[in-house]
C-alpha cells in the first residue's frame, strides 16, 4: 500500500512539473482544424505536418541554421567561459580574499538583470564588427556563464585538500603544472558539469541573442519565434509547438545524457582523505 501511494506520489509530481512540455507535445502533433474543435489531450488524428513546414527551409525561416548558430554560440560560450574561470576559481579557492571578497561579489553580480548591460554592449559590439556574429553572440554568452562556472569550480577546488598543492611544489611544480596536472583531473565531474549547466544557459539565452542578432547569427531561441505566425492569419499553435519541441530537444537530450555525470558530481566530493 505504502509503495502504491509513492508511486502515484511520484507520477503525479512528474505529470504536474512537466504539464506545460506536455500540453506542447501534444499540440505539437495536431492540425490547425483539430485545434479549434478539441484543445484537450485527446489527439484524434496525429499529424506531422507542423514538423514538416517547421523544418522546410525558406528566405525568411531557417530552423537548421537558428540550430547552427545556438550550437556554435554556446559551445564558444561554455567552453571560454571554462578556460577563464578554472584559474579564476583556483586562486580564489587557495585564496583568503577570494573567498571573503571576490565570492560575495561575484554572486552578487549573477542577481543583476542583464538588461542593464545591454545598451553599453550594444555599443561596443557595433564599434567592434561583432554584431550579428556567432563570436559576438559566444562572447556574450562567455560573460553570462562566467558567475555560474567560477561558483561550480570555486567549490570543487575547495574540497582538494591543499596538500597536494604543497606536496607538488616540494616536488619543483609550478602553479600552471599544478592547475593541470594535479587539479584538473581531480575536479573533471565539476568541469564537465559546468559544461553542461552553461550549455544549457547559453542555449536558452534569448535577450543578447534578440539584441544583437538580425539574421546571420540568430539563435534558436529567437528564430522560433519567427515561425508563430509564419503563415500569417494569428498564431500557428501546432507550428509554434513543434518549433518549440525541437528547439528543446538538444539540451534536454544533453541533460539526460549526462544525467549521471551531474548528479555524482553533485553529491560526491573531490577527495577523501
């Protein structure tokens, strides 16, 4: 009895903080005409005919392309993000100041709405040539990922006892060769669930990419809307849906793919000892 009640617990959970995912799913598969007559679970006649137009390609709708960009921007932003704050992080974790200073700072800076930058950056890119660039777009995201990366990387070089870093510089190391031998490999589950988190991030970053892309670099985020009333006369809900469901697919596979990776580097520490 007591296991029943958890499962039907669990599965009602689930139903409800996946309820908006659902109701697009489900949308998603069908017609324009079965929409205005039955709006419920119910699908009567399944149809892939929103996937099909979302994903022909025309002058004015390129979903391959909004998938390009999102994917080209947010592994320049990920993966930069990585390379500036895994120094960042390791001095701040062997450091006093970082810690009491640098930390509080930088958590504080994530709190503030990014639209407050946008004017200042928008400037600068357009003096730059980086407007409408997927580098533009990366290096954005760079900046965006960067809090979150040195929070996650700050707090897996703080578990590494610090006497493998003595321990190697009796041996002639230097504080590079210390990053990269001995650090790196120790906290490679909190590298790669960085990855992961600031994959995420960038993919769903849509502000920046509506600001300061037009049409060479448009994100998937910002191209989905594109396709909502595509064929004029209102919104297309079904081809809004499948655009949707698409558009997701790539992060969520990723999440699930990694799943493990993330959540034992959650919950287990660097080193014991």
């Amino acid at each position: 009895m007591i296991k029943a009640l958890r499962w039907l617990v669990l599965v009602v959970a689930v139903l409800a903080m996946n309820f908006p995912v659902l109701v697009t799913l489900i949308t998603s598969f069908k017609s324009a005409r079965e929409l205005s007559t039955n709006p419920g679970f119910w699908i009567n006649a399944p149809t892939l005919d929103n996937y099909a137009r979302v994903l022909q390609v025309s002058d004015r709708l390129n979903i391959f392309a909004y998938l390009a960009n999102s994917v080209a921007a947010a592994i320049i932003g990920t993966t930069l993000a990585i390379i500036l704050a895994f120094p960042a992080a390791y001095a701040i974790a062997r450091g006093d100041f970082g810690r009491r200073t640098l930390m509080p700072v930088i958590v504080n800076l994530r709190a503030v709405p990014l639209i407050i930058f946008a004017i200042p950056l928008y400037m600068m890119f357009q003096w730059l040539g980086l407007l409408d660039t997927q580098l533009g777009l990366g290096l954005i995201l760079t900046i965006v990922n960067l809090p979150l990366a040195l929070i996650i990387l700050v707090n897996a070089i703080a578990e590494v006892p610090i006497e493998l870093d003595e321990a190697a510089k009796i041996d002639g190391a230097t504080t590079l060769q210390i990053m990269w031998r001995i650090i790196r490999p120790v906290v490679r589950p909190a590298l790669v669930t960085t990855f992961i988190f600031g994959f995420i991030t960038a993919w769903n970053e849509f502000l920046f990419g509506l600001m300061l892309t037009t049409n060479k670099a448009v994100p998937m985020t910002v191209g989905a809307s594109f396709f909502f009333s595509a064929s004029g006369g209102g919104i297309q809900w079904g081809m809004a849906s499948a655009v949707m469901i698409l558009g997701a697919l790539p992060p969520m596979l990723l999440g699930l793919v990694m799943y493990r990776q993330i959540s034992g580097s959650m919950t287990a520490g660097a080193v014991k000892g």
